[in-house]
C-alpha cells in the first residue's frame, strides 16, 4: 500500500522527526511504500520573512488561532495548495498526520482541503494529541480524520494499513476510533511495544536531505519517565517505563553514523540516566567503537536531558564524555528547594549544584532549564533562583528559561489539582492562568522571566535560545494577546497604541 506520512507546521525546523523516522520503518518492513512529507520545515522556508518568528516558538497561540492559521494560508496559497497537490499526486491510498498540540490546527485544516479534493482519501491522525480520547472523539465527529490511532503508532499503523489493503474490517486493530454508521467505534486499549530493543532503526532517508550534514538527528532509548513531576504529562502520554539495552541504541547509533555519514545525536528520551546501568552499557560500546577507529568518519557526539542523581559523580561523567558525550541538559527548574520538593522533583539544591559542577569540569556542556511562577513560588523561592544562578555562574554553559513560565496542563496531576495549588479555574488557560488570590499571574510570571534573562545576561551565562532576547524586547506584543484573552480589549487596544506610537 502506498501511505504518505504528513508533518505539519509548528514543529522544530532543525532536526528530522524521529516519528516519522520510525513510522517509515515499520512500515516499509510491512512492505508498504511510505512518502515522506516534512510540511512544517517546506513552509517554514517558503514563507515570508515576518512569519519565520512563528517558528521560534515565542508566540505558540499563533498556532493555536485559527484566523491567525486561515491568513497565514491564503498569503501562502501558492505554497499550501503545492503541498496538498504532493500529497495526493503521491497516490497514495493512506495519508496520515503526526498530531501533536501544536501541528493539531494547521494538520486539521490541511486535511479538510485533502478531503476537499480527494474525498476518496483514507484520513488518518495520530500522535499525542490523540492519546486523549475525548480529543481524538472530536476529531474524528468533526469529519477530520477516517481513523484515529489512541497510542503509539508503532503497531496500530502498520496493522491498520495492513487491514485496509486486505479489505478486512480494521476491528481486530487495537487503539483504533472510527465511526461507523454514524456512531464512533473503539477497538480497545492500544498496543505499546514492550520490548524496544525489538524496534527498526529509524529510517530518516526520505527525510534527510533537506537538512545539513551537521544536524542532530534524533534517537529514542527510552519512552515515559521513572519520575512524576507534578506539571509534566509524560507518564500520561506514555504507559510505564520502557527502555532499550545499551548494546541496540549503540548499534542504532552506529547504523546512522555508517549509514547516513551523521554523527550529532540526540536522544529524543525523557531522561537519558534513569538507569545508569544500562547508559555505562552504551558507553562501553561507544567507547569500544571509538577505539577502533571510525575510519574517515567524523567523530560522535552525542546528548540528551538527565535528571539530578549523586550516581552521576565526576568519574562517571568523565566516562560519558570519552564516550561522546557533548552536552547535557538538566531540569532544575527553580534554585528554591521548597519549589523543587512542591514539583516533586526529587533532588536537592547542593546534590544539583554538584551535579552541574561535575559535569562541566568533566568537559561536558552543562544546561539547565528553569520555569517562573510555579504556583506557590514567593519572591523568596524566586530569590533562591537567582542565587542559584550566582553559584553555578562558572559552571552554566547555558540556561533554557521557559518563554511560556509554566503552563499547567489538563492531563497532569496540576492540572487534576488546581486547588491544592491555589489556582483559579476560571477562565483556565495553559500559559495564561492566575492564582485564585491573583498574585501569581501572566504578569507576574513575564517579570520574573524578565529578570532571570538579565541577571543571566549579567552573569555572562548564555541564554538559550538565542530568540530568548526578542521574547524580552517584544513584551508588549505578548501583554497583547495576554489581556485579548483576558478580554480586556481596552488595554489591548491602549498597548497596541502604544506599540505604534514607540515605533
Ligand atoms: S519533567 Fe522530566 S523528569 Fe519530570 S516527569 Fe516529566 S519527563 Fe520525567
């Protein structure tokens, strides 16, 4: 069968989509044709200059409006009807979305015209967005899509196309809704893989060449996380704790590095150090590879997000680094040990303080992100933020501040808990939410944001990423959207006055 994978816009624009990736893969070992179509990266370098800021990431309601969405179309009608025509001139039988938050809308009105002009089409969505059934339910009556997958793709997809092909009814495929005789029908709980050294390695050939040979190509050892913080919704989106062996993510790596002549990695794992038995694995096989000598090929590095844990020592850092390893980001997200045990992080300050020195002096890049307001923080904990930033000043290559502070998702224990945190459910809204008693607010937060970037900035500690510096400098274009949502269209309009009148 012939299936056309689809990746809409806003999505990252500097590496290739690991989904997409391992998608092909499984589907091709199933014997199926599979086009490639990075829609996100072909309109980002199509579209007029005054729109490449909407990739930045600083302004993510962009992508959520769907006027905003509808006039950025019609400017770039030519583009848009030139990617539904590759669609469909593939032929193929299947077309299916890869549905995250933010490529939901525009995958949602790339579809329809798909619809539009190919009714014969079988739509199908998947992804994040759709691992919540109530979403993917109104997706699916809104006429979006044929076929909505609940979970991972990895055996939904394949069986599914496999189904089709065969004329069989798709009922035997788990994870699967779809309506029939006008009322929506569910197969059952989807499948997870459970034995991930079983999966292909990712195939990124109809996929690479749009980028340049020092890309970082993204690789995945592990899916869920063993920790539970209390904002973050990974343990939602992804069933237990799964992880390969050190061995099969060397052989991958090893494959890509032989195979694609990339050599920049960068693990798509929500944690790369949940078990450090298995991460001193790989390094051993990396290290191994190392010493054999890569013949020509440039050298590996390679990276990805860790947490704080005392096993991470000096020594064993040093082994990570011979191994390749160039840069590691930590989620320490406040310098206030109250806020960090209210997140339910599970480390100390002084343990990440120790972490982030050892890690530098080991030669590695160290990041840290931080997030701003978390509800409950005081201008003390924000304090200890600060301090935080002053202690590690020598040891921070860089920090990763959060443009939108802290978003309280829907499917996380904070969002199942706005009371026990004090926050207002009226008018509920991810980034801009208010504290029942109001002084932790929008506002509040952009401040706090404010004064972490400069004190950085003062500390010579770089600031990550580089568009951090036009999110401070166009505050007033974010307080206008801020208060349209809040409806209050009068200071709207008076900011946007303002905004003209300074030029
Ligand atoms: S924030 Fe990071 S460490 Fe915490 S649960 Fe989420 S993925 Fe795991």
């Amino acid at each position: 069968m012939k299936v056309s994978l689809v990746l809409c816009p806003f999505w990252n624009v500097t590496e290739p989509p690991l989904s997409m990736a391992i998608l092909t893969s499984h589907l091709k070992g199933r014997g199926n044709t599979v086009y490639n179509f990075n829609l996100n990266l072909d309109l980002y370098r199509e579209c007029r200059p005054e729109y490449k800021n909407a990739w930045t990431g600083t302004d993510v309601q962009f992508w959520f409006d769907e006027s905003s969405l509808k006039e950025f179309i019609d400017r770039h009608k030519d583009a848009f009807d030139a990617c539904v025509s590759k669609v469909i001139g593939t032929g193929s039988d299947l077309i299916c979305f890869t549905v995250y938050g933010m490529t939901g809308p525009f995958s949602v009105l790339l579809s329809e015209q798909i619809k539009q002009r190919a009714p014969e089409k079988t739509v199908v969505f998947g992804g994040p967005e759709c691992f919540d059934r109530t979403k993917a339910l109104s997706l699916l009556k809104a006429g979006h899509a044929d076929y909505v997958i609940t979970g991972e793709g990895d055996i939904a997809l394949p069986d599914l196309a496999a189904l089709l092909e065969s004329g069989e009814k798709p009922d035997s495929c788990p994870g699967l809704l779809f309506m029939r005789d006008g009322e929506p029908v569910y197969t059952g709980e989807p499948e997870a893989v459970s034995d991930l050294d079983s999966l292909p390695f990712p195939d990124y050939s109809g996929l690479i060449a749009s980028y340049d040979p020092d890309t970082s190509i993204p690789v995945q050892s592990s899916r869920g996380c063993t920790n539970r913080c209390v904002y973050c919704n990974e343990t939602v989106l992804w069933p237990g704790y799964r992880y390969m062996s050190g061995e099969r993510i060397f052989r991958e790596i090893e494959h890509l590095h032989g195979r694609l002549l990339m050599n920049n990695f960068v693990f798509h794992d929500s944690l790369i150090n949940a078990d450090i038995r298995r991460l001193s694995e790989f390094c051993d096989h990396m290290l191994d590879y190392i010493s054999r000598g890569i013949r020509g090929r440039r050298p590996i590095s390679w990276g990805g997000s860790a947490i704080i844990r005392p096993e991470f020592d000096l020594q064993f850092l040093k082994k990570m680094r011979s191994a390749g390893c160039s840069f590691l980001s930590y989620g320490i997200e406040s310098g206030s040990q109250r806020i960090v045990n209210r997140m339910k992080k599970n480390f100390s300050i002084d343990a990440a303080h120790d972490v982030i020195r050892d890690t530098r002096e080991a030669g590695i890049r160290t990041i840290a992100n931080f997030m701003f307001g978390f509800p409950g923080e005081t201008e003390d904990d924000f304090s200890e933020t600060i301090k935080f930033l002053e202690r590690n000043r020598g040891y921070l290559d860089a920090v990763a501040p959060m443009m939108t502070f802290c978003e309280v998702h829907a499917d996380t224990y904070l969002g199942n808990n706005l009371r026990e945190f004090d926050i207002s459910g009226e008018d509920m809204h991810e980034v801009f939410w208010n504290t029942k008693t109001g002084d932790n607010d929008y506002i509040k937060r952009f401040d706090r944001f404010e004064s972490f970037y400069n004190k950085a900035g003062s500390l010579g500690i770089k600031v990550i990423p580089d568009f951090a510096e036009s999110f401070v400098s166009n505050r007033i274009f974010h307080m206008i959207r801020y208060y349209k949502h809040k409806k209050d269209y009068e200071t709207a309009l008076e900011l946007c006055r303002k905004s003209i009148s300074d030029g």
